[in-house]
C-alpha cells in the first residue's frame, strides 16, 4: 500500500487534472447536445441521434464523477461559466460535410483515444474509488466512440466523406498537445501517481500512436476513406520535424 | 493493451449499429417514416454557411467559420 501514499505534489497534480476532466466532460454536455440537434436534423440514423441524446446525460454524470474526484484530492471544480463548445472544422467546409467531420473530430479521434487511455488507466489503478470513476466513464466512452463510427459508416453508404482524407493530417494536431513528441529524457515512473491511474507523458504518447495507427486509421480505410495522410503525419520524423519548427518561431 | 480488442468493440460494434439499425430518415419507431427520399432532403435542411439561412424549418445551425478545430479537448493533455 506503499505506493498509493501521495506527495502533495502529487495530491495537487491529482486534483489539477481531474478539475481539468471535469470541465472538459463539461463542455462535452454542451456540443453533444449541440450535435444531437444537428444529427436529428440531418437526419442521421435514429440510433446515432439515439446515442447523441444518451451522451448529454453520461457527459453530466461524468462531471459529477470528475468534480467528486477532484474535490477528494483537495482541488474544488468552478463550473459556473457557460461551456465553450463551438463547432469545429476547417473553414471550407459547410452543411454536412462540416457536421461530419465534427462528428469523426470528436467521437471516432478523441472518444476512441479517451477510451483506450481509460483502459490503461485503469489497468494501472490501484485505487479503488479511481478505478470505480474509470470504469463508469469508460463504459459510457464506448457509446460515444461507437456513435461516431456509426455515423461515418451512414454517411460513407451516401458516398459523402472523401474530404476527410486531406483533413486528417489537422485533425490530429488538434487532439493532441504537440509537446508530448517532444523528445524530452525519461521521466522517472512515479508509482504512486500510476497506482492513482495517472499515466506517464511517454505512455500517453504510445497510447496515441498506437490507438490511430490500430483503431482509428484501419477504421476509416475499412469505410474507404484513405488515412495515408494521417499516418504520414504521424511517423517519428514528421513528428521531429514539427518539433523542430515550432521551437523555432519561439 | 489489446488494441485489437478496442478496434472491434468501437470501430465494428459502431458500424454494425449503422447497418443493423433503421436507416437515415426514419425514426425510432417501427414504421413511422419521416419521408420517402431523405437524402435529399436532409441536404435541403442544411443551411447555407453564408446567410445562415436554413431552407426548412430545421436548423442545422453550426458552421465552423474560422478554422477552429482545437476545440476538443481528450483525456490526453489534462496537464
């Protein structure tokens, strides 16, 4: 039991990130809502607006989670302001298409990335209130990812999605911090923070490596949209290369 | 991790709800079509980026604008 004995340190990063999970699952109540709306106009598929309505509740219940987790290491949640969830994608796009790749952005990229990193986690925790947060979010994180996959699939059967292989590349850089490629040394593993389910930056960078490369990229060949772009972007060299360049504009 | 396992659980079990699930245009509800053709007809219901305008009375009312695609925030940078 050794391991689980926190650091205050430790206890602040705790608390810091699970702030950090609960106002991000917060603004996820606000686009899933804005999106189920979106969905049910476009005419989506019943059972993808169907999981679009499900998530706005799971996504309030993970911030309750998050926010208690937060507060039992100490850090208090401030959830007062209005949730940012403006939509994204690049300028071009319009209507649908616009809509499609908000919907591939978030739930087939970033819920399919939450749920392998929450699989990790918890793999790790020994906590047993942390590994009962993680496996309450987890089992709705499936839903969302899947929600995505469905609809891509919907759409693909319209023909509608081609783009999606030029935007990739953008679409990556934005679900994740650039500085995690950063070829920093090794960082001691901190068991305590593991056995809290906290993983280590160089473990995070493997899990998204290897979730595109495993899940996301064979997903979107499987609907035939062509993710060259996007393993390109990710190979070790174009990763140094980006490193490279944006220390240099500093 | 078995990444193998995640592929099938998310990426199959997410496209087999597409395919085993009604199709675009009907509701939850057997047999209670929203309208023959619904293809088109959800394109009609998106509106034009530029004027905002929807060409039905549904709004699909988001538009990007600018490049913003930063806005989605995963469980992986929570530092």
């Amino acid at each position: 039991m050794a391991a689980l004995v926190l650091s205050a340190a430790a206890r602040r990063a705790l608390g810091g990130v699970w702030a950090y999970r609960a106002r991000s699952e917060h603004e996820a109540v606000a686009r899933f809502a804005r999106l189920r709306g979106e969905l049910a106009a476009a005419l989506a598929p019943a059972e993808v607006v169907a999981l679009a309505e499900r998530a706005v509740d799971d996504e309030q219940r993970h911030v309750e989670i998050c926010a208690r987790m937060a507060a039992g290491y100490g850090e208090r949640v401030e959830l007062g302001h209005v949730a940012a969830a403006a939509p994204i994608g690049a300028a071009g796009l319009r209507g649908r298409d616009r809509l499609l790749y908000e919907v591939v952005a978030f739930c087939c990229v970033t819920e399919s990335l939450n749920a392998a990193l929450m699989t990790s986690a918890l793999a790790h925790a020994e906590v047993p209130a942390v590994r009962a947060a993680l496996r309450a979010i987890l089992a709705d994180e499936v839903g969302h990812s899947r929600l995505g996959w469905a609809y891509l699939a919907a759409e693909r059967a319209r023909g509608r999605g081609d783009f999606l292989a030029a935007l990739l590349p953008r679409m990556l850089a934005a679900s994740v911090a650039e500085e995690l490629f950063t070829p920093a040394a090794p960082r001691q593993v901190d068991h305590a923070l593991a056995a809290h389910g906290e993983l280590s930056e160089q473990v995070r960078l493997g899990i998204f490596v290897d979730t595109m490369r495993e899940v996301v990229f064979p997903g979107l060949t499987s609907l035939g949209v062509d993710a060259a772009a996007g393993a390109a972007w990710l190979e070790p060299g174009a990763a140094q290369e980006r490193w490279a360049a944006q220390r240099s504009r500093r | 991790m078995a990444m193998a396992k995640l592929f099938k659980v998310l990426v199959v079990g997410g496209t087999a709800l597409a395919a085993l699930g009604p199709g675009c245009g009907e509701s939850a509800h057997k047999g209670d079509k929203v309208s023959p053709g619904t293809g088109e007809d959800a394109e009609l219901r998106v509106p034009d980026a530029a004027t905002g305008t929807p060409d039905s009375g549904i709004v699909l009312e988001a538009d990007a604008g600018e490049d913003a695609d930063g806005g989605v925030s995963s469980w992986l940078h929570w530092f």
